[in-house]
C-alpha cells in the first residue's frame, strides 16, 4: 500500500490509479479518473479526449448512463 506521503507526492496518475484500485470504490475511481482528466486537460489536444473527460462526468453526475458513455468512447476512439 502506498503512504500518504507517497500518494501526495505521486506525479504519475496510473500510478495513482492503481494504488487506488486496492482501496476505493468503482465510482471514486471514475471521480479520480475525471479529476486526473481536469489536471491534464491543457494537454488535452484532440476534442475526443476531453469528450472522453466530459461523458464520464456527466455519468457520474447522472445526467447520461454507461451505454452512453460507451457509446462515446467507441465512436471517438474506437
């Protein structure tokens, strides 16, 4: 397990999902996910990444279900 000093220190989000995938819920590793997209979303050059970022907020907020975001993962990356 990582320390918290570790996790504070941690600079590499696989990394930091990782660690997170032995502790925390499905739905806080969407929220880490969306968060780590926020950070990096000045280096978010092509429109279907931060779609990618969007549609996984919007899940987690209720406003579009799984299929959906699915659905935009596929057409856009797919």
């Amino acid at each position: 397990p990582m320390s918290t000093s570790e996790w504070e220190a941690c600079s590499d989000p696989v990394v930091l999902l990782q660690a997170a995938a032995g502790w925390a819920s499905p739905v806080t590793l969407w929220r880490l996910a969306c968060a780590l997209g926020r950070l990096a979303w000045p280096r978010l050059t092509d429109p279907r990444e931060r779609a990618a970022v969007e549609a996984a907020e919007a899940m987690l907020a209720g406003r579009d279900a799984p299929d959906e975001l699915n659905a935009a993962w596929f057409n856009g990356f797919g």
